[in-house]
C-alpha cells in the first residue's frame, strides 16, 4: 500500500473549484494591500507559486486590492508563518504553506505546524526525482535500493536544504519503500537542489533527490540521467520517459505538496473569500500552463478535505521521523 494516502474527496474538491462565490465570502474582501508571505528566498519553487498566484490574481482582477509578495526566509518557513500570523488577524495576510507544516514542530525546526494555521487550500502535488550523473553505473532506482538493501552506507544521496525538506523526506520514503534501512543511509545535505546536482556530477554524492522542477532543463546537457519519479503515474513532457518507483517495484509515492494557508483565527467569511479567489485562479489557462511546465499534479482541496489531507500527511512525517531519529517531541 502507498505511503500516501490521497483524501478521497475528488467530487467535494471539483465542487469547491466550480462553485461560485457563497455568500459568506461576499460578506469579506480586502480593503487595503493584501500580504502572500512566503518562507523562502527569491526564485525558489516556493517563491514561484506564490508570483504566479499573485499574477492570476491581478490578471483576473480577482482581488480588489493589491497583492505584495513578501519573502520571510528561514526557520524552515516558520519565520514566514509567524509573520502571517502577526499581520493576518484581519483576513488581509496569508502565505505559502507545504510539508514543512507537518515537519518542523517534530524536528524542532519551529513550533508553527499545521494545527496552529488554517489550511485554506491545497493548491497540487509537486513530486521528487531520483537524478545521477549521465555515466553512473545506477541505472535505475531498483539498482539503488537493491544495492542499499545489502548496505545501507553502500552510496550517498544528496538533498536540499536540509534534513526533513522535502528533497529529504521524498528520498526517505523512496528508499524505505523499497525496503531500505533508512536510518543509515548516508544523506548530503546541500544549500539547493542546484548545488546538489553540481555535486553529483562532480562524482561527490552517488544520487541527488529534489523536486521534479529542477531536473529536466539539465538533460540536454547530457551530464545527468533521471532514474525514478515519485509520482503515483508518470509525468508528462521532457519527464514522459522516466518510470515511476512503483514501475520498478518500489511500493512508494511522495508528494512536496503546496498550501495557502491563513492564521489559526481567521474568521469563516475571511476563509470563504480566500477558497473562492483561489478556486478562480487554479481554473485559468494560465494556470493550468504553469502547472504543466513545473511538472507540478492539480490537487485542489478545501474546507475539511484539506484539512484532512494535511493531517494525513502530519501522521506520516512524524512517524518517519521517528524511524530516523530525527523527531525531538
């Protein structure tokens, strides 16, 4: 059985995408310059979701006031979060969430998890790629786990930016679907997924595990070869060749989802008109474009599928977690 357990409420989420606007969200909407807080640095995939969110926004004039992009790196996004929830009391702040929710108060990384926000919407899967220098010996990823199945030292596996992000923790659950001891496998951790890659290449780690995004601008170079997709089916474009793990005999699907999320208090009228503008904006072409470019899988949710969906996902980091060694509560 997947690691990942998808919240079947597809024809609640297809609702939630068509509905127009209830009249409790018509009761609320900005009145000055709304805050998209994001925990990371410019440029970043992180960072991406959010600009293209504002640009739907501004472009479908969907929310009547601006909205300002503003990056709170570190912490493992907490700093972002609590941020947003300084300024976000009033409905007119919300920021970029992701795993990191479900991670950090187990890691000790920051007390902010996914309880002490509101989930407002999944926004779509973002999935991890196996990557190794164009002539490794790994030709795939049942290479991989059969040689760390003997011996879990046996290779090293960059990741970025550190331990329980989600190049990590797609890594874990990869190889631990494949049967490897996990607790000992050797991890590099790196400042990016960039820097990582270089690294592989360079012949200093044997695998590089990130999200899809990073990979296939790489292949014409010819100097790396993507092995495995965590995907439950095989992604599309310059990506359509790579097999999932599960196509190799890896029992094992993880997702790097992403979330907009608001302060645990936002009133109900302040949520339903932020599920409404972001239900409009995940329908455009433009939209749809970018995910298909990113590589990135439309799984939009609201309301108590949401939230289900990211309790799921707390119970899953926290017990891999603990596997590893690495849970401090």
């Amino acid at each position: 059985m997947s690691l990942l357990k998808r919240v079947p409420a597809i024809a609640i989420a297809t609702l939630a995408v068509i509905a127009p606007f209830t009249a409790s969200a018509q009761s609320w909407k900005p009145s000055r310059p709304v805050a998209l807080v994001v925990g990371a640095a410019p440029g970043g995939s992180i960072d991406l979701t959010a600009r293209l969110l504002q640009r739907a926004w501004d472009q479908q004039k969907l929310v009547p006031t601006p909205v300002v992009v503003i990056n709170k790196p570190g912490a493992g996004q907490g700093i972002a979060w609590s941020y947003m929830i300084e300024k976000g009391g009033d409905g007119h702040a919300v920021a970029m969430g992701g795993p990191s929710l479900a991670s950090n108060p187990v890691l000790g990384t920051h007390t902010i998890g996914y309880r002490d926000v509101t989930t407002i919407a999944m926004l779509f899967d973002d999935y991890t790629a196996f990557v190794v220098k164009a002539d490794s010996p790994l030709k795939s990823m049942r290479d991989v786990v059969e040689r760390l199945r003997k011996d879990p030292g046996a290779l090293s596996v960059g990741c970025a930016p550190a331990l329980g992000s989600g190049g990590h923790m797609g890594a874990v659950v990869g190889l631990r679907g494949g049967g490897v001891n996990v607790r000992d496998v050797r991890f590099v951790v790196y400042k990016s997924a960039g820097e990582a890659m270089t690294a592989a290449i360079a012949g200093e780690v044997d695998i590089v595990s990130g999200t899809v995004a990073n990979f296939p601008p790489q292949l014409p170079s010819g100097r790396i070869r993507i092995i495995g997709v965590t995907s439950p089916r095989r992604l599309g474009g310059a990506m359509a060749a790579t097999p999932t793990l599960k196509e190799q005999g890896v029992d094992a699907v993880y997702t790097n989802w992403r979330s907009v999320i608001g302060p645990q208090a936002m009133a109900r009228p302040q949520v339903a008109y932020w599920e409404g503008v972001l239900a409009k904006a995940v329908q455009t072409d433009d939209w749809r474009k970018d995910l298909e470019r990113n590589f990135w899988t439309a799984n939009f949710l609201t309301g108590e599928p949401a939230r289900q969906y990211v309790g799921q996902q707390g119970e899953l980091f926290r017990s891999i977690l603990m596997e590893l060694g690495l849970a401090k509560k």
